[in-house]
C-alpha cells in the first residue's frame, strides 16, 4: 500500500506581506527541513505551490502508519519558529 500527502501553511500569504520574500523563503526552507525530519529515506517530499507541499509514502503497512505519520509531521510543523529574532 502507498499514500499521498498534500500539506498546506496556513497565513502563508499574511507573513509574505507582512515580511517580505526573503523571510517566507526561510520559513519554506524550514518547514521543508521539519518535514524530512520526520519522513523515511523512501518517501519523497516536493513543493507543489507557494504553500504547499506533497509527500509520497511508497511502502506503507496500514491506514494506522499513514495517520500516526501525517501526526508527527502536523506537530514538526506546529512547533515555534523564531527568524531573525
């Protein structure tokens, strides 16, 4: 079994021009950074628009494994993030 993951930052557009481009690369970097911490070597993480993200589970065992996944990758991304002090 495989499954497909679409994720979506929320108040992107607000901190784009609240911030600038500079810092929501930095955000998109970091967020992506948080992602592949979470995921295995065998699955693929892409950018598929200005907020949002894909992510292919090739090899999953069950629904279970997909739903605990996508829970670790909903608190990686919850998690502060402090740019530029």
């Amino acid at each position: 079994m495989m499954a497909l993951m679409f994720i979506d930052l929320d108040q992107f557009k607000t901190i784009s021009d609240k911030l600038g481009y500079d810092v929501c690369d930095q955000v998109l970097i970091a967020m992506s950074e948080r992602l592949m911490e979470v995921l295995r070597s065998t699955d693929t993480l892409c950018r598929v628009g200005a907020d949002e993200f894909a992510v292919i589970l090739p090899a999953v065992g069950s629904l279970d494994t997909v739903r605990q996944l996508a829970e670790r990758l909903l608190q990686a991304l919850r998690r502060p993030l402090i740019m530029n002090g």
